[in-house]
C-alpha cells in the first residue's frame, strides 16, 4: 500500500532515477526524440497489463518473484527491458527497441484479453475518458491555451493519459463500486469529493505542469520529463483499466 513517506520516498527516488538515466543516455549517445518516445511506448503498455495481471493473481506461480510486478519493482523491471531493447538497438539492430516492446506488449494485452470479464467497464472508462478529452480541447481551444500542438504531440499523448487514469479511477470508485484508489493523495480527494471532481482537477494539474515544462530550454531534459509525466499516467491508467476489464478483486 502507500502512504505519505513511501510516497515520498518514491518521488525522491524517481528523481534520482530520472538524473541517472539522463547522464547514461547521453553517454551513449542516444538521441531523445520522437522515434525513441514511439520506441518505449508499448514498454508502458506492457508494464500496466503486467500489473494488472498481477492483481489477477496471474503470476502465483512464480512465488515470491510474483512481487516484481508491483510497484516500486515492476518499474525498475521495465526499465530493465526497455534499457537493454535501447543497447541493442544501438550496437546490433536499430529496430529492435520497437518491435521487442510491441512483441511484449501484444502478447501481455493477449494474457489481458483472455482473461476479461468485464467489457462494459472498459467501454465506460474509454468513454469517459474520451468525452473528458473532447471537453478539455473545447475549453483549451475557446480559451486560447496554447497546450494542444495536435492530437499526435507530446503533451496531447500527456492529456490522454492522465484522462484515463482519472478516468479509469472515477469509474472504478464511483460507478462500479468496491473498488478503492491506492495512493495517498487521490485517495483524500474520494473522500471528500464527488469523483468525477477528481478528471479536471487532474487535468488542470497537468496542464500546470506542462506549462512549466515547456518554459524548460534544454530539449532533452524537456522531453525526459515529459515522458515520465506521461509514464505516471498512462502507466497507473493502462493498470487501472485492464484491472478492472479483468474484473480484478484487488481493491
């Protein structure tokens, strides 16, 4: 579970994650930018089918190493993944990175899909998210907020993925019931607030974040950033949503 010090202790450390990964990556001279970005993203699909997975209790036959598929350790899991799909992409086969994430991908959504039981939920959360999308780009647009480039950029792909953890969240808490958010601070705000409350507060965060972001003058720290903005929502969201697509019992 979390609560206030160990979610404390996980930003400090992603922090100095983040610093770390940074240096390596320029050592070797990999380029940040929109091929490398399209390169890792099936690594987050695959790390939140895997945690969903896990919720299922899928992975029990593994014993005690089933706990590398919840957080803190599924992350360092997955970076391992990625990390070695970057090296050998870099000294062997350039496509590599791609095709390895998107086969693991594919083959964990499989585990996923084999296992639903619950495709109403998963329509509702799309929805939701969808219509929250289509309301924020209206109020963006209307209002001149200069955060949508398109639906393609780097901070549209940001948006989604937080819509659909709140998302995902909402629905799970609020519509379906039983089911309980794990981290400390979404957790107070279900408590005190109705849940939908929760897709523009989350929404107007990341805008705020994003707005301070992209004042960041450094091109690679900027995008370093945004990616891991973007692995803090969609990864927690893609979890949330085959969670509960699998009528996961995990609360």
């Amino acid at each position: 579970g979390y609560n206030l010090v160990n979610t404390v202790t996980y930003a400090v450390v992603l922090i100095i994650a983040l610093f770390l990964v940074y240096k390596i990556l320029l050592k070797i001279r990999i380029k940040l930018d929109r091929r490398l970005w399209i390169d890792l993203l099936p690594f987050v699909f695959l790390g939140g089918a895997l945690r969903a997975l896990q919720d299922i209790n899928f992975f029990k036959f593994l014993g005690v190493y089933h706990t590398l598929f919840v957080a803190p350790m599924i992350y360092i899991l997955i970076f391992l993944l990625a990390f070695a799909g970057i090296l050998v992409s870099k000294y062997l086969w350039k496509n590599f990175t791609r095709y390895f994430g998107i086969s693991l991908a594919i083959f964990s959504i499989v585990l996923v899909i084999i296992n639903a039981r619950n495709t109403t939920a998963l329509l509702m959360i799309l929805s939701v998210a969808a219509i929250s999308y289509l309301i924020l780009y209206g109020i963006l647009k209307y209002s001149k907020i200069n955060v949508f480039q398109n639906w393609n950029s780097y901070n549209s792909q940001i948006i989604i993925a937080h819509l659909l953890d709140a998302s995902a969240a909402f629905v799970a808490v609020s519509v379906i019931g039983g089911y309980r958010e794990s981290s400390v601070f979404t957790s107070f705000l279900f408590s005190q607030l109705p849940g939908w409350v929760f897709i523009p507060i989350k929404a107007a965060v990341i805008i705020l974040v994003l707005h301070f972001v992209d004042k960041e003058n450094n091109s690679e720290t900027k995008w370093l950033l945004k990616f891991a903005i973007l692995v803090l929502g969609l990864g927690p969201g893609l979890h949330n949503l085959f969670s509960v697509f699998m009528g996961s019992n995990m609360r």
